[in-house]
C-alpha cells in the first residue's frame, strides 16, 4: 500500500510539473475575529485570544487546507509598554490532487510555523520558523524552503495626526483599452515588502521567488493598489522578473447593514504593457471608473473572493469568504506566487478594520 501511495504521488508531481492548463483558485475562508469580541476592561483584546482563519483553497492539481491564527499585540496607551507580541501562526496542509481522479487528494506537507510582528507593524519572516515543508514520496525527495525577510504595514499603535500630514500623495497609472488613466491617492496605508521571500513548493516547480515593492490601500475608494512591485524567481535556470500592477477592490452590498455582504474584486496584472502607442497621446487622465475596469485579455488574475459578514453594530466579528479567481494567461508558477502573497502573507492585512 506505501509503495503505491508513493507511486500515485510521483506520478501526480511530474504531471503538476508538465500541467499547461489555465490556472484558478477557488474555495472558502472562515474567519472567527475573537479578539474583536472577547475584550477586556480598557476594550483591549484579552490576552491569549486569537483570530482564526479556517482556509480550504484549491489550484487546480493543489490544495491549501488548514488554520492562520492571529494573536494581536497588546500595548498599554499611555507608554506603549508591550503587554502581549503580535505574531501569526499557520498551521497549512499542502496536497495534490490525481489528476485521473480529482476527488482523491495526498497530502504531501505543510505550510507550518509562526511570524512575529512588531509594534511598528513590520512582519518579521526572517527572526519566524514560518516555512513550506515538503515530506518525501515516490520519485519526489522531501525539502524545507523558508519564508523570509519584511513585510512592513501599518503600524499596531495609531499613526499620529502628523505622521498622516507629512505623507505625499501618489500618482498610479494603468492602461485601459490602450488609454493610460491615472488617479491620485492621498490617504492611505503601505504594505512594503523588502526583499520578501516566498517560499518553494509545494514541489520543486513552484520556485522560492523574491518580492519588493509595496501594496496601497486607499481608504477614500477602499482599494489596494500594487505599487512597483516585483516578482524575481528562477525557472529553467533562467532568471525571471514579473512587474505587478492593479488593484483589489472592495465594493460593499447596498443593504450591508442588514445582509452583511461585500466582495474584493481582484485585478492583478502581471507585466502590464507601461505604453500602448500613440492611442495613448489622446488619452483622458482623469476617469476614475475606466481606472477600475478589468480586462481580462491582459495577463491578470482576475475574479471576487464575496464576503458574508457577521456584524456587532459597525464592527465585523466573522466572515464566510467565497473565492472564486483565475489567471488569464498566467503561468502556475506566477499564478502559485500571487496566491501565497495574498492569501498567505497579507491575509490578515487585507481583512483588518
């Protein structure tokens, strides 16, 4: 029986790594924000209590199956003394699936260990244990491949009134249906990765690849924008860097009060086209709704992750989050890095209040 468990997934591992097909990512997150409940007397989170994320993600011949958990950092008013760390803990089961079969799945290892975050709000991979780790099967040798360097957000403690005044608005432009359009973002918050490492794997087709750049998320049009961010990573022995642009935009349901429902709709693009001729000369600079238009013929992951959310007055206190994404002519590899940036390292950025 071991021996041809170990066949099934040597077999599975070599057609993953020849699989051409379109790639998506679908499946369900189940989010429990304790700390947002369970409060003490200064309505500071109890100490020990975490936020849970339950994922169940598939990408095709992958899945992602298990917990995130989220232990907020607790520091007190009036001198920011530390009384509890901040640190994210995972806890991932990695499998692939038969590709004859896809109802019968092997796990194969583990996304496993936990990030510490600091009161500035920098995700600290490289003082973390958090890594992929690969078990050995059939012609597949195990390995560990470790998450590593910053990811740096918004800090735990409140940003000052001029801290907020000094920041510089910034200028992004996208192509649209051979036009640039460009809108100007003034309040915002940063996720800046410096040189981010994601890990390897599942297996070896996946590679380790190095992230920088930084994510925006403006609270005036509630959208994150990536902002020069890189993708550099081998594959066939050859260096490869992918330029991310785009956006992931929340848009709430008119009745959200009462149905609790919103969804991201994701536009990432992957090597956007910075000119597209002299169409461009004739382009108008300033329609904010042609910004936000999704085009699907441009190499992108595209797609809504729709949110039904559980309210305590203003506040959300758990979601039931649908996924539903697909890469338009994206490779796997790009498409397996985009998801481990979004869903794995920014998850709990992209679901704060």
């Amino acid at each position: 029986m071991k021996k041809m468990i170990s066949r099934f997934i040597g077999v599975c591992i070599i057609i993953l790594a020849q699989s051409a097909c379109a790639q998506s990512v679908k499946g369900k997150i189940d989010i429990k924000y304790n700390s947002r409940v369970q409060l003490d007397e200064t309505g500071s989170p109890q100490k020990g209590i975490k936020d849970v994320y339950l994922l169940d993600l598939d990408m095709d011949l992958v899945s992602f199956k298990g917990r995130v958990e989220h232990q907020p950092g607790i520091y007190s008013e009036t001198f920011g003394v530390e009384k509890q760390a901040s640190e994210i803990i995972y806890n991932l089961i990695a499998s692939i699936r038969n590709p004859a079969n896809l109802e019968q799945t092997k796990a194969i290892g583990k996304i496993v260990g936990s990030v510490p975050v600091d009161k500035k709000g920098v995700y600290r991979f490289d003082d973390g244990s958090l890594r992929m780790a690969i078990d050995g099967a059939g012609s597949a040798s195990g390995f560990e491949s470790k998450f590593s360097g910053l990811a740096v957000g918004k800090p735990i403690q409140k940003e000052s009134l001029v801290d907020k005044m000094k920041k510089q608005a910034v200028t992004l432009t996208r192509q649209v249906k051979g036009k640039s359009v460009k809108i100007v973002v003034s309040d915002y918050d940063r996720m800046n990765f410096v040189d981010l490492m994601l890990a390897s794997g599942p297996v070896r087709v996946y590679p380790e690849t190095k992230v920088n750049g930084e994510m925006l998320y403006d609270y005036e049009r509630s959208a994150w924008y990536f902002n020069g961010v890189t993708l550099n990573y081998q594959l066939g022995g050859k260096a490869v860097t992918d330029k991310l642009s785009g956006n992931i935009k929340w848009v709430e349901s008119p009745q959200r009060a009462t149905n609790g429902e919103g969804e991201y709709q994701f536009d990432i693009r992957v090597n956007e086209p910075e000119k597209t001729g002299e169409a461009e000369v004739f382009a108008g600079g300033d329609d904010e709704a042609a910004f936000f238009t999704t085009d699907s013929t441009i190499p992108s992951l595209t797609g809504t992750a729709k949110y039904k959310d559980t309210m305590r007055g203003e506040s959300v206190v758990a979601s039931v989050v649908m996924v539903d994404l697909v890469g338009n002519n994206l490779s796997k590899q790009q498409v397996m890095a985009l998801t481990k940036l979004t869903w794995f390292v920014s998850i709990v950025p992209l679901n704060a209040e």
